[in-house]
C-alpha cells in the first residue's frame, strides 16, 4: 500500500510506505503537513470593558519588555489556532519539501518570503530519513525549518518519522530542534527500511510511541501534529480500527491533526463526524492538494492508491494534454471543495500541499480570499519566529536590506533587544567570516552578477554607474538591469522609490548609496506603503541616508555639515574604524517609531553607534566578497573595488527635523558646490581615480589622469593628504 | 572671637565660636556654605567630530537605560562644578537654616522650589549641633537636607560639625545622610560648647579631624566643602596661620572651600591669591552677604568680628531709618561687588547667605543675570536628586500635581523606572497610612481651606461650586478665592489654563477634574510653556483628563465611550477597586513624549494601570482625610464628602489621536446629552444628591429631593441601581 507524503512530484520522488500487515497494523503516517508562519498580526486583544486589573504582566525580569504589540507573537502554535477558530477567522498553512540542492534551498527561502507575504498560519517541513534529515546541510529538513522559523519569522512544523530510529538518534533530533528555535513536531512513523519491516520490542513502531516519547522527555516544550486518514489509511485493517489508531495518537498528547489529501469534501467532513463521535476533540486541519498537471495527478493515484473521483477524471481526460487547462481545472476544483469545507463550519482552517510551487496554492488561497494581499506589518521590518526573539522590538538600520544577515549576527545573544535599552557596550555579532551561508550569498549567479555589474570596470566612475543603474531600474550600458548590489539582494523597496530622483543624482556623483529612508510626520499606520503596526496609530521616520565616498568627498562633507548642527546626526567610519560622529555620548538615535493606542512608543530602528561599527566590517567586506571576487587577481576591475574598499568612507546622516522637508540633499548639494568651488580656481573638472591595465615591470596602476585629485610619490596615492586619508594604495602599487 | 554662621538672623539665633585659644588654635569652620543643586540642564555634551567610538555606556546592567538627556544628572557636585567652571559659565548657589517650626519647615520647602526655579547650582543646610540637627524631627538639618535633596530635586550639601561629637554619632550622622541620598557635606568644626573648651587627644578638634575621617570612613563617597576666611578665622593666630588650617583642610580631601561674608572684592581677591600661593587650587567660592536691614548689620558686625568698611557705613547711616533704601542699597553694593567677582576671572561661581529671605538674594543675581528666569525642564516633570533616581525618566501621569507624594510613596523601590519598561507586575508604593507627612499636608490652614472649600455644604453641588471656582480662579459664593483643593496644593499649571473654559463648564455639572492635559502635536522642546528636553526637539502629549463623577454618569459615559474605540482609552475605578477598562492587556499609554536631536525616544508619563490602583486609594483617601475630616463627625458637610468618596468613580480618558483636536471634551458633551435624553421622558431635570442636616431620631440624611435618581429602601441609596453602584449608603444611614 502507498500513501503520498512529503512528495517531491517534480522529481518523481514519491515516499511509499511498504507494506508490513502485522496484528496491530498502523499506518505509516507519512502525510504532508502543511502549517504557514506567519498569522496576520492580532494586535494584543482589547480586553473590553469590564476586565479586571491586573493583566499578566511578564515575570520575567526587570529587563525592558516590548510594549505588546503582538500577542499572537508570544503564543504558541495551538493557542494562535484556537484564537483564529474561536475568532471564526479562517485560515491557512503550507507544506513544504526540503530541496535536493543548496540553489534549490536557496530558491524555497526566497519561496518561503513570497508565500510568508500571504499569512499563513504555519508551514511545516517534510522528513526524509534517507535524506540525512536531521544534518546541518542547507538541504536538510532540520535546516530548512530553522531557516523558516529564524530567517523568514514563520512559525513552522519539522516532521520527524521514528521508524528504525534509535531512542538517542530521535532525541538528537529534538534537542537539536529545541536549540535551533523549532517548537512545534509533526510525529509520523514513516516508511520501514526494506519490505520485511517487523515491530521491534523497545522501538517506536508507531506515530503514537514517537507522541508518548515527545511528551515524556520534553514534556509541553513541543506542540505535536499528527496525520490522520480521511478514507482509512492504504495499510490499515479497517477505517474503523485507523480512527482508533488516530484517537491513540491525540489521547497520547497530539495537538492537532493534518489529514491525507481527499478529492471530496465529504469524505473529510463524515471523517471528521468519525473523528468527534470517537472523542477526538483537537482541530482537525484537510490537507489540501490542488491538481496541477495529468502527470502528476497519475502516478499520486499510483502511489498513493487514492481513488480519483469519476466526476474529476470525467473532466480531465479530454484535456490531459493541456498543462493550462487541468492546473486552471484543478485551482477551480479545489476553491470549490474548499468553500464546501468552510461553509460546513467544521473547518477553522486549510492545509495545502504545496508540492514546493507557488501558483496553484496562492490562487486557490486567492479564490477563497484568504490570501493577504497587503497584510499588516506588525514591525517595520520582518520579525523573527524565534522564541528568544519574541521580545525583538528594536534593530539597527544598517541591516535593514540585510535582515537575515542580522538575525544570523545575532543569534548567539541572550536576550533582545540589545544595543539599545540594555546594555550597549559590547552586542557581540558573530564573527563576518562564519556568516557567508549559503542563503546569505546573492541569488544571483557570478555571469549574471558580472553582466549587472560589468565585466570590466574602467574607473570609479564605472562603479558610480552601475550604482546609479540600480537606483533607476535601467539598464547599463550593456544593455543588463541592475537587480542587486552586494548590500541590496532585491530591487529597490517602494519606500526608497520615492526617493530615487535625488538617489540617481547623487550616485551619479560618486554618492553610493546603500541605504536611505524618508522622512514621515504621522502618517496612518494602516498606510499601505509606510504604515506598521496596530491600526488607529500614526508613524513617523527621520530621514536617513547611508552611503560610501572618497575621502575627498568626506572632508568637504565635514565642513558643510557644522552648518546643520544640530539638525544632522552622522557617523563616517573608513575600513580601518577611523570613526567621526557628532552623536551625543555615543546613543543610539531612534529613526522609525510608532505611536499607537493605549501603548507605549515603540522605536522600531535606531541608529546605533556601536552596532554601526559592526556593520561597517560587514559593509565593506562585502565590496572585496561579492563584489571584487568577481575578477582576477590583480586586474584592474579588482583593483579599483579594492581601491574603494581601502579609501572609501561609509557616512550615515539623519536629518532630526522630521516633521520638515528632508535637508539631506541639501547637505549633499553643499558638498559639490564645495567641491567644484575648491576646484574652480585651478580650471579642473573633478575627476574619479583611474587605473591602467596593469603589465610587468611597472607599476601596474597609474592614474589615466594625473588631475589635482592625485599625485605624490606613488602615482596610486591620493593627492588629498588630509588626515582622513590613511589607507594604503591600491595592492600592486 | 565670633564668626558668622549659619545664620538666623530674623530669629537672632547667631552661633557664637567661643574662643579657646590653644596651643595650635583652629578657628571653629562655622561658616555658611551654599551649594544649589539644580544646574541648569547641560544636555550630554556633544562629542565633536573626532570623537573615537564606545563611548561610556554604563555597564550597569540589562536594565534599561535612561537615554542621556541630561548628562548633569548623574554627576557629582564636583564634576558640575569643574564642568561649569571650565566652560566659563557662572553659576550661585544658596544657603539656607534650618526652620524652628513645621509650619517654617512647609514655607522654606516651598521657598526651595522657587529658588530652585532660578537654577542655583547647589544649596546648603546649616547645622545647629543644639537643635537636634540629625533627628528625623521635620525642622532637623537631615531632614531638611534629605527634602532638598528627594522632593525638591535640590543639589545638596549638608553641613556637619564635629567639635564635642563622638565618632560614633559622626558616623551615625553620616550613614544616615547616604541612605538619604545626600552627597556633600560641610565639614565644619562647630562652636565647643561652654567657654572652656579643651582639644580631646582622641576626639575631632578640629574640622580637618572630621575631613580625614569622612575620607577614611567613607572613601570618595562624599563630596566634602570647608570653610575659608577671607581675613582669617577671629580666632586663629594669624591671617597666615589660618590660611595654612586651610591649605590642610584641602590636603586632608576637601574638595571645594566656600567663604566666610566680606564686604570687599579686594579682600577676596586677595585671599584666593594666597591660597593659590600655598598650592590651594580647588574652588573657592566666595560668600556675598546682601545687606537687609541695619540693625542686621549692626548684630552681624558685633558677633563676627567683621569690620564693616567705612564706605558702607557712610552710606547707612544716614538712611538707618529706611529699610528699603538699606535692603535697596544693600543689593545694589552686592550686585557691585560680585561684578568685580565675576570680572576677576578668579570666581566661577557665587555663594548667596540667604538668611532664609527670597527677595535681597532674587534681586542680586537678577541683577547679575544669573537668574534662570525661564529654566529649561529636563523632562516635564521635576527630577529628584537622589542619586538613585538618577535613571528615572518616567512616571505615571497621576501624581502630576502631587509630584512629592509619588517621590515618597515610591522612595523604597531598587530600581528606576519601575511600572513601566521593567516588570510591572508588582510596583510596591509606600502605604498611605504613612505618607501624611508634614510636607504632603496643604500649605493652608483649617480656617483657609473652610473659607476656599465652604464651612459648611449643602449637597454635592457645592462641591462642584468648589471645582468650579478653582478652575474659574474666581471668589465663591462666600468671596473666597479657591487656591487649592486636595489634589493641587497649587493654582492650576499655565498649561491646564489652556483648557479652563472647557473644565469650568464639566466641573459645574459634576465631572470634578483632577487632572488633566492638552493635546499636543510636535511643538518645540523649547516651547515656554509645553517645551521639555534638549533644544532642537519636538513634544507631543496626549490629552488627557481625570476626574470624579457619580455612577450614573459613569453608566452613561460607558455607553458613549463604545463609539469612541479604539480612539478614546479608559480606566474607570471606584473605591472598592472595581476596575473599567479597555486597556490593551493592562499596558501603560505614553501620553507625553519627546523626539530629540540624536536620541532615543523618550516617553516620560504614562497612563499606567497599574499604578493607577495605587493612586485610586490616594485619590479617595485625599476626599476624607482633606475635605471631609475639616468638619465634625456625623455633620451633613462631612456626610456629604463622605458620600462622594463612597460613591463616586475616579475615571481617566486619553485621546490616543494626538494629531486631532481633543474629542475628550465631545465625550463629556455626549454624556450628558445622553443623560438629559434619558431622564427627558420623565420631564425631570438631572439633579444632584442633597442632605438633609441631621436631627435626632429620625435619618440624618435624607434626599431633599426625591427625584428618579434617588430612591430605594434606604432614603439614601442611589436610585440607580446599576451593578456599578456597590457602595454602601452614606454613613448614618
């Protein structure tokens, strides 16, 4: 008998469940489960009038505690469920399979951002015993899911299969959970190992002897899923005797059950009668599979032994040989089943086997208007779903393009926030050269990078373009779109589009930006572009703008920045952590808050000066990492991003004025004409550094122009002798 | 010989140094020394450019930290004073005695918190070794000291003599003083008592002794001052002699020297030119005397020894008749002289002998420009001096107008804040039963407070008359000004003044506010009147308001308050504790809060409610132990307050929508417009409840008028039996 579970359809790679009819025979409990992460944000339920004082304040220390923005963020799993159910507000979850490849892993997180966008509940993440599940590679189900819960802030399900597996091996596993952040178990048998599977004494033979286990040496640290089998599960004696397999697993201590796929929504909706006669009272959640192709829907009819109801292959045998026509067949056919399931009010809420693809799943979602288009933002940037980091109501700017950079950075700390309320004399990042994990890396492949951000580099100049063609969206002089930056994965935010005018100029100029948010004055929380959040509440930013420039730029920068004393704060750091800052005693200054009802202020982002010179590392490491890598050794494109990593300084400036126009490009514009009028006397343009192509005996880099911009004895050395300058020319001079 | 000190001179209470020359004759340090403790807000000084990263966070702990508004807070009185001196800024202080009386003790406290409101950058605390000067008496120097220091927000220095004083009693003395949070100390040697006075071989002779052993007992903890005479101690041997007394004062661990009166920049000048000669460079503060009057003078000259020059004396003399010429002359010479001072470029800073007087001491230093006539707040409300209250940046909005009573009530807690960031759960305020003490009592008499709030009342409406008149600043019916009542011992704030024709119209209908704020959206941190913080901010307030109300109004106002979600929050509370609220999950709502250049957000009051329980008692208790207990037992008048304090609900509302014109004002309107609505089909007016005087036999309360709010078994139970009425009827029923 086969039953489908954690199926992989692309690559044919269907789990069967070997057959092994013994006296108390059990099913292999090797479904699909399927729990989204993110619930919609509950905003702390209003008590309403008449609720006595008191509250449940935490207990947990004096430390500062986030003003509860987000109840739902604290609860979990099963609470956040009975909350939705007991709302009457139907939801959603996702399951997914691990990826055979680290580009597939890499593929599935960025999966797992866009499907996070629409609001599930949950996701959960499929086992696969011969897969070395349990490994830290970036494809196991183990990684896959602490990515999910730490990377992505979605609250997810790891399935753990128990059979053939040793008591230390399972609890390896859960410890391991535990530590990474996990808390949430789908308990499953899985397949025996060769078809003369026998119960073994002292062993897990069943899904029920992993739930006893779980609840025995972890106690209520996990909340437990288990499958359950809408027409009986393929190897067991009777539908009947399943049933009271199932009510075995959630006596045992289950939380909640996932079922196989159906075709019918009867057939879940008399199972689910099944179910509650027997006195299982736990929410019971239809496992969801829209049909996506006439291939696909074959061999799960072969593998699973699931019939397929006459009226649906009644509709697609005619059309078997359009892909088109079945997906759109299969997308109706389960928006269909899924209303019948809604409307029978037996179901708070869907589980879909996502089979790893995007489409089918987002418009059945769509079709039922459970997917949230413009979900609320809770924060403004994406929280974690790690239990540490509940508390995180604060993060430092610098990382705001870069948030799982972040969020690995800090993993080792205690508690959250830090750096700001608390103790802020030594956050302790983990170290740059441990970070660059596979889902740190660009999504994009080295020719792609190359083609974005040129084969070869003539001059600074070059960089300054490539720079300006991200900010416009346009394409280079080759002809290719610049979709990221070594500091920016993505295209631009739609907040900073509406800066990109005054970005362009800038960057055109040698002004490289990296990252840059408006000023706002109280707009609503509930603002489509800007807001975060609980609704009834008004937002509020200082304009922010972070960028590298040469020395040049820096010193005139210093001069014209004493006029906006104390309008502007900045910080400038060079790659040796030279540091310049006008910032009152090194505090941090807090440039996106939120003031809400009935709550305390929270300041989501803060300018840190000390986390700044954590990021300033990671800023400029990324030049030589992402960028200069790119080239050969000693060539002149490497060369001119290594000239900009050593001589370059990285400026943050705030404008504190919120409720005025931003003065930043005010402060920008001062700069040039400072320039161009220190200039102007000797009659010569200001020039960016160019360097030859280097060729054997002579220096290999020479200036193209020997403007006032450079001169001295090296010809790599800066003619600006100013103090700022103390970074070495250019390796090979 | 005589020397003054710590002078009386209203009293004539001058302390005599007997003379007891001996073989190494110390003159008896009864000097007056004048340190005034709230330094005009030196915000975190800003690291220029340049400044290396790291700054001194403290390290004191996770707990959150104050955001460094004001970097003055948490120095010591000899850091202020280098830091003031080095920036070339001058700067007075002012001594005061101690009062003989606890009525002298409520006026000189009020006195501090005018004089603080110039921004002396200490004052002093005399010590009158005969007056019991270390009890725990309200009069005593200790205590005094501990007022400026805790309530008042005072810098303090108490003075302490050693001559005739056991080690043990020093010590006690000097314990007591840090667990009061005093800092400083005068180390002076007091006058020996009777005329014989012999050096004990093992005892403190001199005020060095008493230096050494603050220095070996107590390390660095204090910041120690002693005394200088500008023409030598009366008693010492030579000018010369006393100058090297001197120099040994400061060896031994003085920090600072404040002088004896003079009539003569020279002499001072002089006198800190020797000092410097002999190696003395810590501070010496000369000590200004402004002349009062002439027989003060005379008595002055005949007890110190001091000569007054026959340039003074020529002036005086012929006008010894005139008080005000001579107090007039009297300023205008101190005014002359303290400019030589000042121009010297030797006197950082000035030290007033106030003699307990306002007005010589006021009009000098107006004379000078050194009066803060308009002193920035560095937060809206007036921070203690305590040293460990230094991180305290928020405070519920309640005790607003009873500022000194919160300070008390929350004078044992560890840490600061506490109810809010930290854990709130269990904010453990000082009981009330022992809070009444002689400074929270009204500033006014029985006889006063009967004329403001009525020697006798006739029902609860003359108790909104009383509101009302407050409000209005009008005479009431009796032609008496209500310049108090028993939750503001003072007139109503310039900012409450804002919303008088608002609170004058809902009080005369019975809504009896306590408290209240505007709205505000974004005014300067320099605003005259709304502005708090560093320069270069913005603040912003919820309005907010808080009163007492009958428990029909509160049934009326809840149904209204539902159309008011989520704008309007709410806590409404009667005596028993019955708690209304929509609070989101018992969280505080920040109703004032500040945006500063390079800063942290800073949110000094909230809505906190949990506090707000505490406050509840304090609030219902002022009802009785102010009001109700200003008549005789059983009497209508106190019947009356009494019923009010059984009945009545304390309610609070804030306006979470900031940006928009207050709607508390609407609500109220809708409140009342719901109750006429209501009682209109009975063609009965709204009503208040009146009694009856009492007479023998029959109830001694008795409504006058049976009108549908009243009725019941008992003639004195609100009609209205709402399960919000749970008091029981008026005592005597």
């Amino acid at each position: 008998m086969t039953s489908v579970c954690s199926t992989a359809p692309s690559s044919g790679r269907w789990c069967r469940a070997q057959s092994s009819t013994k006296d108390r025979t059990r099913p292999a409990d090797c479904t699909m489960v399927n729990q989204g992460p993110r619930a919609d944000p509950v905003w702390g339920s209003d008590s309403s009038a008449g609720s006595a004082s008191g509250g449940d304040s935490s207990k947990e220390s004096s430390r500062c505690s986030t003003p509860v923005l987000d109840a739902d963020r604290s609860d979990r799993l099963r609470e956040k469920m009975r909350r939705r159910t007991e709302s009457g507000d139907h939801w959603f979850s996702l399951e997914f399979f691990p990826p055979r490849t680290a580009s597939g892993a890499v593929n599935l997180i960025s999966r797992f951002d866009r499907m996070g966008a629409g609001g599930p509940l949950f996701i959960d993440i499929t086992w696969h015993p011969s897969g070395d599940p349990g490994s830290d590679k970036e494809t196991s189900s183990m990684m896959i899911a602490s990515t999910a819960v730490n990377y992505c802030g979605l609250e997810s399900v790891l399935h753990l299969t128990c059979c053939n597996q040793s008591i230390d091996t399972i609890n390896t596993h859960l410890r391991k959970a535990q530590r990474l952040g996990l808390k949430n178990i789908m308990a499953l048998r899985g397949d025996p190992v060769g078809t003369d599977w026998e119960e073994e004494e002292e062993g897990f033979n069943f899904a029920v002897d992993l739930v006893k286990h779980i609840r025995s040496e972890f106690g209520d640290y996990f909340d437990i899923c288990v499958a359950g089998y809408p027409t009986g599960h393929p190897e067991a004696d009777s539908y009947h005797s399943d049933l009271q397999h199932l009510q075995e697993k959630v006596s045992a201590g289950a939380d909640f059950i996932i079922t196989q796929l159906f075709f019918r929504a009867e057939t879940f909706l008399t199972f689910v009668k099944d179910c509650r006669a027997l006195g299982i009272s736990c929410p019971i959640l239809p496992g969801i599979f829209p049909i996506q192709g006439y291939q696909s829907l074959r061999q799960l009819v072969k593998l699973s032994k699931l019939e397929v109801p006459e009226e649906i292959t009644k509709v697609i045998e005619p059309i078997k040989d359009n892909d088109a026509a079945i997906r759109n067949y299969g997308i109706h056919q389960a928006v269909q089943m899924c209303r019948v399931l809604l409307d029978s009010g037996a179901v708070p809420g869907l589980h879909f086997y996502t089979l790893n693809r995007e489409v089918a799943t987002m418009e059945v979602l769509r079709g039922l208007g459970l997917w949230q288009e413009d979900p609320r933002r809770p924060l403004p940037w994406a929280v974690s779903a790690h239990p540490k980091r509940r508390v995180e109501d604060v993060r430092p700017i610098f990382w705001a393009s870069r948030p799982k950079s972040y969020i690995y950075r800090t993993q080792d700390w205690d508690e959250f926030p830090n750096g700001r309320w608390g103790n802020s004399s030594s956050p302790a990042f983990g170290e740059l050269n441990d970070y660059y994990l596979f889902y740190l890396k660009s999504k994009s492949s080295k020719a792609a990078l190359l083609q974005m951000w040129g084969a070869e580099l003539h001059s600074e100049k070059s960089v300054f373009e490539v720079f300006t063609s991200y900010i416009a969206a346009l394409p280079n002089h080759t002809g290719h779109r610049v979709l990221c930056l070594p500091w920016n994965d993505e295209p631009l935010a739609p907040e900073t589009n509406l800066l990109k005018d005054q970005l362009q100029r800038v960057n055109q100029r040698g002004v490289l930006t990296i990252n840059s948010q408006p000023n706002i004055n109280g707009k609503s929380s509930t603002d489509p572009i800007v807001g975060w959040g609980p609704p009834g509440g008004y937002v509020f930013q200082k304009a922010y703008l972070e960028f590298f420039t040469s020395s040049e730029n820096v010193t005139a920068l210093l001069k014209v920045l004493k006029k906006y004393e104390p309008r502007v704060n900045y910080h400038i750091v060079n790659v040796h952590g030279r540091n310049l800052t006008n910032a009152p005693d090194m505090q941090p200054n807090a440039v996106t808050w939120g003031i809400f009802p009935g709550r305390e202020i929270v300041q989501p982002t803060v300018v840190d000066p000390v986390s700044f010179m954590f990021w300033k590392d990671e800023a400029f490491a990324l030049w030589i990492e992402q960028w200069a890598k790119l080239y050969e050794d000693e060539s002149p494109s490497r060369m001119i991003v290594q000239y900009i990593h050593d001589n370059y300084f990285l400026v943050n400036l705030v404008d504190n004025d919120f409720p005025l126009e931003s003065c930043l490009w005010q402060v920008l514009e001062d700069m040039f004409e400072l320039l161009q009028s220190e200039l102007r006397p000797r009659l010569l343009p200001l020039q960016a550094v160019e360097l030859l192509p280097p060729h054997s005996g002579s220096s290999p880099c020479r200036l193209l122009n020997s403007s006032p911009l450079h001169s001295g004895s090296s010809p790599c050395r800066l003619l600006n002798s100013s103090p700022l300058t103390a970074a070495p020319p250019p390796a090979g001079c």
